[in-house]
C-alpha cells in the first residue's frame, strides 16, 4: 500500500512539475490555481453558503490530495468587503462526499486553462521584440470591422483604424502588415499589426531596395495617407549612389512592387535638400513655378502658385499640400498671384476630413471607423452616412454641404471642360476651312485607284492559223 502511495505521489509532483518545466510556470501557481477553482467549484455545488465563514482548501502538493475547510471570518476590508483574516485554529472540513471526482475534473481543467495562458503569455513576449518589424500573414476572418491575421505562432488584430482605405480583405489571402503595438483588450493581450502605417512603406522598401537595407540610401521623413497616397524623401549617404534612382529602379520594377503590395497606393519619390526652398518644391511636385518664403522660427511656409499651378499644388482635397506639410515638418499655406489664400496645412491632419471645420471628435471616430476619410468617399457613399443613426444631424448637414460644394464645383469643371474642348473643335474646323487647297496639274491620264485589284488569270488562246487570219477587203473607190 504504501508502494503505491509512492505511486501516486510521484506521478501527481512530476506531472506538475514537468507541466511547469516545459512550459515555464511556477508551480506554485498551478497549485494556488486549483485551491481558487476548487472553493469555486464547492460553492457551485453547495449553493448559498454562510457569509459568516471564510472556505478554503488544502491540496497535497505530493498526492494531490483536497479537502474543504470552513473558518470564522475575523477581519473584512470596510470598502471592498473582501475577507482579510479568519480563524484557522477553528476551521472544520466541509468536504462533500463524492468530491474528488470534481476535484480531479477542475483541476484538469484549471491546469489546461493554466498551460493555454502560459502558451499565449509567451507569444505575446515573443512578439514584443518585434514592434515595428514586418511580416507577411495570411487573413484568417473578419471580426466585424476588424481583420484577424493568422502570423504563424499567434494572431494579430487588425482594427478599423489600420487598415487601408478602400482595401477589401478575402479570406486566406496573404498581406504585409506591420507589428504595431501589444494592447490590452477584452480578450486580454492582443497583437496589433497594421496596413495603414507609415513605417509600412519603410519596411517594403527595404526588402525590395538593397541600397536602403545596407543604409546606403536613407528614407529622411515619410508622409502617409494610406491608401491614397505616400510621399517619401530621401538621400544617399555614399557618394556616387542615386537616392532616388536606387528606389525606383530599372524601368521602375522596384518601386512598382512595393505599389503592388500596397494595393496601386501612389507612391512619390523625392530627393532630400538641405536648402529648404528646393526641398518645399520637391515636396509639392508636380507643381511648378512656386515662390516659396519661409518663416523658420515660426515653422511656416508660405507659397505662392502661378494660376495654372494652384490646383497641382493644392492637389484633390488638399492631399498634396497636406502630405507636403507634414513630408517638412511645417504649416504651408498656398496663396494665388494676387495674394488670396486658398488653403493651409498644418501638417497634424492625419485624414482629408480633419481639415473640416466644426466636425466634432465623435462623428470623426464614426467616418474613420467607416472608411470615409475623404470627399470622394462623402460624394460615393452617401446614403451610407445619411442612414448613420449614430451620426448627429448637425454633422450630417456639415458634411452634405461639403458634399453639395464638391458636386457643383466638379460640375462647373467639366462643363468648363467641355466648352475648351468645343473652342478647340471650332478653331480646328475655322483652321481647316481658310487653308488653300493644293494646285493640281490638268492630266489626261486615269489615274488608278489605291486599292490594287487582283485580276483572274487570262484563259489560254490558241495561235490563229493563216487561213484563219482575216483578210481586209479593199474598199470600192
């Protein structure tokens, strides 16, 4: 008997102890894991107990052994109620019959609950150390507006606000994503990973672009509005080697891959200056002909665009001024030959909507969650925003009137379109009615048609003969 008391008890202390060796937990905790699951687990069965006593168990840590105690509570805590001294000189077994094999099934399950949180623990501290790196995962569900990526060890959560604008997620197709942050969640610890950011486009670049993974190209300040469009700068920190050039590559394969896994994002290259006035220009490229005034103690720039260059520097929205305002790290404000404002940038707009004025912080947490960052997303979807119950009304007449604006204005540039499209047709058919038609030569011969004419082949004639030659008749004078 006592041989296989020795038994049990070697089998119950290695079992645990080899649970807590491989997957690296105290066992301590184990072991206070199974006295909280087994009082749980009496008063399940029990039912109401007495609010005078304090129940707790004592486990054998060598046979595993449970029993069931009761102790007179002494002292409680006045604002949390929670039981902070009891009498153990007078505690009494309350231990049910049949008990052990509940006891045996909790603290099955408590070890399994104990190894499944010690796993995810430890692949939560193995992806600590890889905030900030990029991986490829494979998307796993949609949790509504959420995305679950499957990243090999573990899952990584992908919200609303990370994700790409107008980009559409099938399951088990494989994306780049960056690790961003581990949050705390309802669900506990939770792996962040990201399409939306930056640091993204950085970390593509890299893998397509060896002079930027060997640092011979330096990627200066990106500036990100994902899904849309990203503007890069950047410089070569060795002689002889094209910054720009180098990211592009032969006939634009390189950055023409990292375009592909963004999704057909735009993506502009520019080359880093020291001398801020070229460095502005190149930020609001594909304008031209700007005069440029910089005010570096108040960090702002103010821009001058000839008329026909106002509209490229603006850019749709006001994206290429925005993305130029923060690619610099300054305020820019775009002004006209005369000297009126059109628009400013601050550079801290994350999305096209914050530069409205008067849209609250609420109903902008409504859009991004939505995907509507921007007027044409406003123009294309808006019985969706209309139907938002959650949106106030005052907001939704904000926004109509945005929309209303863009209607008319896209209106008038496409009639303006139109009417020098016709001015063009009139001048061209005004050219082509005074010009003097060319001089022909009178000629007597036919000319013959373009168009060559296969003619059949002409039958076969046999020779005439000479009785068959004709003779003329003389004529009678």
């Amino acid at each position: 008997m006592a041989n296989l008391s020795n038994v049990v008890r070697t089998e119950f202390a290695a079992a645990i102890q080899q649970i807590a060796t491989e997957r690296k937990i105290d066992p301590e905790e184990i072991y206070e894991a199974i006295r909280q699951a087994l009082v749980s687990a009496y008063r399940k069965q029990m039912g109401i107990l007495e609010e005078d006593f304090y129940y707790f168990t004592k486990l054998d840590p060598e046979t595993g052994e449970s029993k069931i105690f009761q102790a007179p509570i002494l002292e409680k805590d006045e604002e949390t109620e929670e039981i902070t001294k009891w009498d153990e000189t007078k505690a009494v077994e309350v231990t049910p019959p049949g008990f052990g094999r509940i006891a045996a099934q909790t603290a099955k399950q408590v070890i399994l609950q104990r190894i499944r949180r010690s796993e995810k623990d430890q692949i939560i501290a193995s992806f600590q150390d890889k905030i900030g790196e990029m991986i490829t995962g494979q998307v796993l569900r949609m949790d509504r507006r959420s995305v679950v990526v499957d990243l090999g060890r573990g899952h990584g959560w992908m919200p609303p606000e990370e994700q790409m604008r107008g980009e559409f997620y099938r399951l088990n197709s494989r994306i780049a994503v960056l690790i961003k942050d581990i949050r705390e969640t309802p669900r506990g610890e939770t792996v962040i990973v990201s399409r939306a950011d930056k640091n993204l486009v950085s970390k593509l670049f890299e893998r397509e672009v060896p002079e930027v993974a060997s640092k011979a190209v330096e990627i200066v300040a990106i500036a990100r509005e994902a899904g849309v469009r990203t503007k890069l700068a950047v410089r070569s920190t060795q002689e002889g080697v094209d910054p720009v050039g180098s990211c592009v590559g032969q006939r634009g394969v390189r950055v023409q891959k990292v375009i592909e896994e963004l999704n057909n994002e735009k993506v502009d290259i520019i080359p880093h200056f020291d001398d801020m006035q070229l460095y502005v220009k190149g930020a609001l490229a594909p304008a031209e002909n700007l005069l440029v005034e910089i005010d570096s103690a108040k960090k702002l720039i103010t821009v001058t665009a000839p008329d026909d260059q106002l509209s490229l520097a603006i850019g749709r929205g006001g994206q290429n001024v925005r993305l130029a305002a923060k690619l610099v790290g300054y305020k820019i404000t775009i002004k006209t030959a005369t000297g009126a404002v059109k628009t400013q940038a601050t550079g801290d707009e994350e999305y096209e909507i914050d530069t409205y004025q008067g849209l609250s912080e609420p109903a902008r947490e409504i859009l991004v969650q939505n995907k509507l960052t921007t007027l044409n997303d406003l123009v294309r979807f808006q019985d969706k925003w209309l139907a938002m119950e959650d949106l106030a009304e005052d907001q939704k007449k904000l926004l109509q009137a945005k929309v209303e604006q863009d209607v008319k204005e896209q209106a008038e540039r496409d009639a303006a379109k139109l009417a020098e499209t016709a001015r063009i047709e009139k001048m061209a058919e005004e050219a082509v009615g005074v010009e003097p038609k060319p001089e022909v030569e009178p000629t007597t011969e036919v000319e013959e048609p373009a168009t060559k004419t296969v003619e059949p082949a002409p039958e076969a004639v046999e020779p005439a003969t000479e009785a068959e030659t004709p003779v003329e008749e003389p004529k009678e004078e």
